[in-house]
C-alpha cells in the first residue's frame, strides 16, 4: 500500500538520520550548554564554509533574521525598503514593526520572484534597501539588482528563507550561492525548510566584517560583553539543541536538494504538453532548490483543484492566498492603492504539490492522476 501523502515528510526524513540525531542531543543534554556554546559555534562555521561566506550570525528564526539585519543597516522610520507583495508576510512585517516602510512591486511571472525592471520606478529619496525574496526555491535574478543597488547607493537583504544550496551563476560565469550575493542574507530553519531545524531557528550571512559585529551585537541585547550594552539589540538566539540537529542536516543538505530536484523532474515529466499546467520555470542561471513545487494553472479552477485533491487525500498549499499589499496589516501603508497585476494574477493561479526528500514515483504518480483526471475533465 502507498504510504499516506504529506506536504513535508519530516517524520521519515529523521528517521534516516535518527540514531546521529539522537546521540548528538544527547551530548547537548549531558554537556548542559544549551544557549550558545561550541555546538552552535560549530553549526555557525559548518554553515559558513558551505556558503563560501565570511560570516554566519545564528538568531531564533527567519523573522528575527529579517529585523536584525534592517536593524544594523540602520533602518528606521520614514525609511523605505523594496520588496515583493507575492511573498510570505515575515518579509514585510519585520520592516513594518521597526516602522520602516516596505514599498511593493511586482514579480516576474516565470520565476515568481520580484521583477528586476520593475524596481528602478519604485525608489525615492527615501528608499534604503532592496529586499529580493528567493521564492519557492528559485533565486531571484540578483545580478541586474545588484547592478541597480549599486548605481542607487542602496543595501539588498536577500531574504533566502526558501532557497538555501541555490547556486546563482552571474553572467562571467562566477558562481555564488543564495543569500552571500546582497549584503545581508537571512534565512529560516522552520522544520518545513529545505535545511530543517526540529524547532525554530535562523540565521544571518554576510561577508561585511563591521555588519557581522553589529549583527551579532543586536542578535545578543546589543553587547559586545556581557552586560556592557552598547547599541539598542534584542534577544535572538539559536539553540544548542537545534544547532546539533542541523549540524547532521547540513552534511545532507546537498542529498536533500538533489531528491527534491529528482521529485520535481519526474513532476515536470507528468505534466509535460499540457497545455493547462504551467509547472515551475527553471532559470538558466541558478539551481531550483523545489522548497515548493508550484505550478501555474490556465484557466482552470484553482480553489475547486485544490478541493478535489483533498478529496483524494492528497495534500496541496496555496502559497499565498492574499499577497502582502492586500492584507489588512498594510492597510496603514496604503496597500490597497499598488497595482500589482502579475501579484493578483498568480494569487488566483498557483497550487503547491507535496515535495520533499521522501517522496516516492509512485506517491508522485498518484499525485500527477489525480490532477490530470481534474484537469481534462
């Protein structure tokens, strides 16, 4: 019998690594060091020398990472940032609570990811920073942002929540991954992510030797030495337990990212010529990571798919139903004014499909029926 289908099967996943995991807990326990410590300083390194990256700040989550790092750009109120609206809501909250104002625009409709061309229109006296979000897995076009970064003077945090192990190829043919390119890179480790915790985490890059002190100073109340606090911080820190977890997860980040790509080529063979299924566009200059595998449907109705498979007991996501303009938080910043037409349009138009290490051909062959039999209906 097939085994039930998950969205993410972190369950079967651990169980593969189960007894590494176990003992490497274990010694978090028996050591009783369980903030900070040589195994989050571990965790920290491993995770740099994977990036090819000077810096790695470990912190508590992917919001946490988001804030820090407009915190020690200095960012602050009457500040503006550029950001997609087609993104999860951390991106544009955690400007929003340091009372900078995030700026919406739009995606490229292949990649999903926000449209170089579309940036350039949007900046004022008062924009600060860029912020490119990695969406799905597929990297957004960093070359043509930096470029327009550089001629504005403005930072770019790479929120690279979704696309940790993407390799971004620039146009000599140099080779960086996700989250190194911008000045600050932030990424998530919620248990879901391509590189999961089994808990909460995130962390910080960056190749900026000044930014990494002031990152890791407001990560930790703003002191350099304890009880000294010299810049305003807050309390953002990955645990010892979570950093020995992803430690082992690290070492078959490479694995993880291969299975998901195999998941999502057999996907894309299934759904091959069907003139009603966009599946994901694949960029010639970086390497899909498939945290989700999203296709893009024509003409068919989105909401009663999405129903039809929950009949089959097959679990599918809509990221995201409302994109960030159109929440009510952003009310306050005039959210109902952008016209935003690619944003909208996929809102109506994309469906998830479970993808992740575990899954089998005969899961996806299921899977693919099932959306085929509704399709072609």
């Amino acid at each position: 019998t097939m085994r039930p289908l998950q969205m993410v099967d972190t369950k079967t996943q651990y169980l593969k690594i189960k007894e590494e995991v176990d003992r490497a807990v274990l010694n978090v326990l028996e050591s009783s060091v369980f903030i900070g410590g040589p195994v989050v300083q571990g965790f920290a390194e491993h995770l740099a020398t994977y990036h090819g990256v000077k810096h790695v700040i470990p912190c508590a989550n992917g919001t946490d990472a988001l804030q820090i790092a407009m915190m020690a750009l200095g960012l602050g109120p009457g500040d503006e940032v550029i950001t997609p609206s087609f993104t999860y809501i951390a991106t544009v909250e955690a400007a929003a609570i340091l009372g900078v104002k995030p700026v919406f625009v739009d995606v490229d409709e292949a990649t999903f990811c926000i449209d170089p061309k579309m940036i350039e229109a949007a900046i004022t006296p008062r924009t600060k920073a860029i912020i490119p979000v990695h969406l799905y897995g597929q990297a957004a076009d960093m070359e043509p942002i930096m470029e327009i970064a550089r001629r504005h003077t403005l930072y770019v945090i790479e929120d690279n929540a979704q696309a940790i192990g993407n390799d971004y190829t620039f146009k000599d043919g140099t080779v960086r991954k996700t989250g190194t390119i911008g000045h600050i890179g932030t990424t998530s480790f919620y248990p879901s992510k391509n590189l999961g915790a089994y808990g909460d985490g995130g962390a910080m890059t960056t190749q900026d030797d000044a930014l990494a002190e002031k990152l890791r100073m407001i990560a930790a109340h703003g002191q350099k030495q304890r009880y000294y606090h010299e810049i305003i911080g807050c309390n953002s820190r990955l645990d010892a337990v979570q950093a020995a977890i992803l430690d082992i997860k690290l070492k078959h980040l490479n694995e993880y990212i291969d299975a998901r790509r195999k998941a999502a080529d057999f996907y894309d063979r299934g759904f091959a010529g069907q003139a009603a299924i966009s599946v994901p566009y694949r960029a010639a200059n970086n390497r899909h990571v498939f945290h989700q595998y999203t296709l893009t449907l024509h003409g068919v109705d989105r909401d009663a798919l999405h129903q039809y498979l929950a009949e089959q007991k097959i679990p599918s996501m809509i990221y995201y139903p409302v994109p960030c303009h159109r929440q009510k938080m952003f009310d306050a910043f005039g959210g109902a004014d952008y016209a935003l037409p690619v944003t909208d349009k996929l809102t109506d138009k994309v469906i998830s499909l479970p993808i992740h290490t575990e899954l089998d051909e005969e899961q996806q062959q299921y899977i693919i029926s099932a959306v085929l039999s509704f399709v072609n209906r």
